[in-house]
C-alpha cells in the first residue's frame, strides 16, 4: 500500500493489468480512502498517446462525477480478451497520502460491498443507541456531564461517516467545502468535548 504519510505532493502509480482470458473482463478498482483530495484514474490501451478512459473521484470532485455510486472511490476497468490495460493513478490529499488499492471482479464487488456497508451500519447504530441514552439520562437528572457526552457521541458518529466516506454519499454529495474541511472542523470538537465530559464527569471544576 502506498503511504506518503501527511504531504501535499502528488502522488503517481502505474500498474498493468493483462487479461490472458477469452472473454472480456470486468474489473472494479477500488480506493480504500475516502479522504484523498483527488484521485484520477487513467487507462491506456499501451499504443495511444492519449488514454482510452478517465475517471475522478475524490473530496474535491462532486459525488455525481462518480461512475460508481459507492462510499469509497471506485473505478470500472475493462479488459478485452488477450489485451493489456497500463492503468496511471494520479492522488493528492490535505490528509495522510494513503493509496490502499483492491482489484475485484465486478461480479463479486456486490457481496464484498455489502458485507462492508453492514459493519458501518453496525457501528452507526450502536453510536446512536448511546446517543439517544444519554439524551434521556440528561433530561431526567439533568446532568451536564451527560449532555457532553450526547455531543461527543454524534461527532465520533459523524468522524466515522466522514471517515469511510458516507457523509459524502449521503449528507452533502455535493458540498465541496464541507467534504474537505469537514474532518478539519470535527477534530478539534472530539477533543473539547472529551476534555469537558471529563471535567464535568470527575467534578474537577470543584476540587
């Protein structure tokens, strides 16, 4: 996995893919960062001076730009029979230059996708149950402490949707600002909120 770690350079991969079958082949790559800036996919068929296909996806690219509706930047790559694909991945990001890369056949992407998007789910839901818990401890007893943690709750739960891309697919597909400065503004509430639900939760205030 490439990992130019926190840099504002650009980032270049070359692969090259051959399909030896007889039959065309589907492929899907996938981009397993939701948070890289851009990331453009050129194809070349190993002739051509100009590519055969072009794709962007990224947090500076509008949702809609995708080929594929999915959370994570994702590229269809076709193969005809006994021919060869040079793939270019070009990749910049204000956050870690992360550039995970996963090839699936297209006819097994669904099932994988699936069984990804359940776990977020699980995830997202458990948060919620803690969230509305504690909203009905603090309207009972009215304690500060706990209405700290109802809002330290919802910005892990919104640090993860942002983090694994859903805030983009599903709160604000095309609000190119939010999608990326939006971790920039949920990181530092993680961090107040920890330190005043702590503060609160030991009555530090008051020793």
């Amino acid at each position: 996995m490439p990992n130019q770690g926190f840099s504002r350079d650009t980032c270049w991969l070359r692969l090259t893919l051959k399909n030896t079958t007889e039959t065309t082949a589907n492929w899907l790559l996938q981009v397993d960062n939701s948070l890289l800036s851009e990331i453009d996919l050129f194809v070349f068929n190993g002739t051509d001076a100009l590519p055969l296909d072009q794709q962007r996806a990224g947090l500076s690219v509008p949702f809609s730009e995708r080929q594929l509706a999915y959370h994570a930047p994702v590229f269809p790559v076709t193969i005809p029979a006994q021919e060869t694909r040079t793939l270019l991945i070009r990749a910049n990001g204000t956050y870690s230059l992360q550039i995970p890369l996963t090839l699936v056949p297209a006819d097994q992407f669904s099932e994988r996708s699936h069984a990804a998007i359940m776990v977020q789910g699980l995830f997202i839901g458990g948060m919620v149950i803690m969230l509305l818990y504690n909203l009905f401890l603090y309207i009972s007893i009215r304690e500060p402490a706990y209405l700290f943690y109802v809002f330290w709750t919802l910005v892990i739960t919104l640090f993860q949707v942002i983090l694994h891309g859903f805030a983009q697919r599903y709160l604000w597909p095309e609000w190119l600002l939010m999608n990326q400065y939006g971790m920039a503004i949920i990181l530092p509430l993680i961090i107040f909120l920890s330190s005043r639900f702590t503060l609160h939760f030991l009555s530090l205030a008051n020793r």
